[in-house]
C-alpha cells in the first residue's frame, strides 16, 4: 500500500533535502513547512541541531507536541506563516540560521480528512482552508463572479476548460448553494465532459486552483522567499520542494534575480543593463532535481515535486 493510499504523510525527496541543507551539529534549522513533521525529524536525526518549524494550520501544530518532547528542546514548532518567519524566529531570539527547508503544497493527512474539504475523494464540507478561518472554498464559488472564476481556474489549475467550468458552477449555484466537495466535483466533471480513461479526476486541477486561490498560496511563498532571504546566514542553504509550474517558476525567478543572473536574450538584442544591487543568492546545481523513480513508484505524490536549492552569499 502506498503512503497516501494508507493515509499517511510520507515526507518526499527527504535525502535530496539532507543533501541540500547538509545539517551539521549546533545548526540551526527552518521547516517552514511542518506538516506531519517528516523534514524536521530527518534533520535532527542527521546532526544534533535544532530545528524551528512553522505551520499555518493549527491541527499540525499541535500534533507537533509528540516530536517535540521526542527530541527534548531540539525541536520548537510555532504556529504561523512561512512569510512571517523573519518576525517568529525573533520573538525566540533567532536572527540567523543555517538553512530552511519548504516542502509546499497539501498534506496527506489534510488530503485524507474529509471535514476539512482539501479532496473529493469523500464528500465533506467545501472548506480548503489552511488556517481555519477566513473565507472558505464554499464563499469563493458561491460568491466570485463568473470571470474570475475561469481566471482562478486557468491560472492555478492549468484548466483549458476554465470557463466552461466557471459558467457551469455559476449556473448550479442559482439552483442551490454549493456546500460539499461531492457537489462541486460532479459539476466540474459535468461541464468538462472528457471521455475515456484519465491518469487524474478531471476535477482534480479545479480543485488545486480554488485551494492555491483561497489561501493565497503564490504570495505566500514570494513572502516565504524573501523572509528566506533575510534570516539565512552567508552560507546557509534554502531548499524549496514545489509541486505546482508556477510554484517552482516563482521560485526559480526569486532565485535568478537574486543572484544576478541576467535572463537570455537574442544576441541581435541589445544587452540589458547589469544589476546593481549586490547578488544574495547562489543556485545550487544549476536547476531543478527530480524524484527518482524508486521513490514515485513508493511514493505517488512525489511525481510532480522539484526541489530548488540555493546558497546564501555574504551581506558584505
């Protein structure tokens, strides 16, 4: 049985992260992305460091308590923002660390629990949010008019068929109030009408785009990236796991401004000027890594995942 099928949160690409970071004894560590705490163990079990980790959902943070009193004072779990992790650290008297590890996206155990509406696998409440309150998935489609649904759709979900889409939840809403994840699945495989067999559900993408939409997850991690940025220490690392194209554009382009890298241009063109703001961050590798397929084929959830790496240069 795999990790999700058994609803349990394997962490992914756990020894290319280790690789990344490369842990040393008395570091200091981020996991700015808890969840089930899979990054934050690897890490403290590879050296006899500590390790701060954030999470906005409150269910994580507490099921943190376990590990917590498991590595005795080496593990502090905080309740918050990755984007705010400069203002946290400090509150515990942290400017600096060592490296920062974000695995971003959903949770098996959110995925796997039907009241809090992440997944259409079992119907439940349309609900999405990370943090518990705010606005839920149920007030986006009820009440965002029909463009910015297609847009919402199209951007975060890569769905070709976003407007088609858009205008069948408008007209099903004038009917009844969409309030379960049942009811907005059947309505997005209604209206997109694809026949024959599909590696994934057709609601899949709308789905992923209402949840990136409703907790603002692509500003989120430009937050996340420049919070990065201010409490690394010069030769710290900062390790990103991205599971979405525009995640890990983001990140890549965060990455190549911030080190200076000019982007190509036609050699006919005429050149760009050169920054002048000094460089902050080195890449890693030179790109993006991958899964292996060992680690897919145990593992599904890691198909999509890409992990970027960078160094922290000096503030001199």
């Amino acid at each position: 049985m795999t990790a999700a099928a058994a609803g349990h949160h394997e962490p992914v690409m756990v020894a290319e992260m280790l690789e990344a970071l490369r842990p040393r004894d008395r570091g200091r560590y981020v996991d700015g992305t808890f969840g089930g705490g899979g990054h934050s163990r690897a890490i403290l079990n590879a050296a006899d460091c500590a390790v701060w980790a954030i999470d906005r959902d409150p269910e994580a943070a507490a099921r943190g308590a376990e590990l917590v009193r498991e590595f005795g004072g080496r593990l502090a779990v905080m309740e918050g923002r990755f984007g705010d992790m400069d203002g946290l650290l400090a509150e515990r008297g942290v400017t600096r660390v060592d490296g920062i590890a974000l695995d971003l996206g959903v949770s098996a155990m959110q995925l796997t629990d039907p009241a809090r509406g992440f997944s259409f696998r079992h119907d439940g409440p349309l609900d999405m949010r990370q943090e518990l309150r705010g606005a839920s998935a149920e007030d986006f489609v009820n009440d965002t008019d029909e463009a910015k649904l297609a847009d919402v759709i199209f951007r975060f979900g890569g769905e070709r068929r976003a407007r088609r889409i858009a205008a069948a939840i408008v007209d099903a809403r004038a009917h009844q109030r969409i309030t379960t994840t049942g009811q907005l699945a059947a309505i997005v495989r209604a209206a997109h009408g694809a026949g024959g067999h599909q590696r994934l559900d057709v609601a899949t993408r709308t789905f992923q785009a209402v949840r990136i939409a409703i907790n603002r997850e692509i500003e989120e991690l430009g937050r996340g990236l420049r919070a990065a940025e201010v409490v690394l220490a010069p030769g710290g690392r900062l390790a990103v796991i991205s599971f979405h194209s525009l995640e890990d554009r983001l990140v890549k382009d965060f990455l190549r401004k911030r080190s200076g890298v000019r982007r190509s241009v036609s050699r006919h063109a005429p050149a760009p000027p050169q920054a002048t703001e000094r460089p902050t961050f080195r890449p890693c590798r030179g790109g993006a890594r991958k899964p292996s397929q060992e680690e897919i084929r145990r593992n599904p959830r890691a198909r999509s995942a890409r992990l970027r790496i960078a160094e922290r240069l000096t503030d001199e």
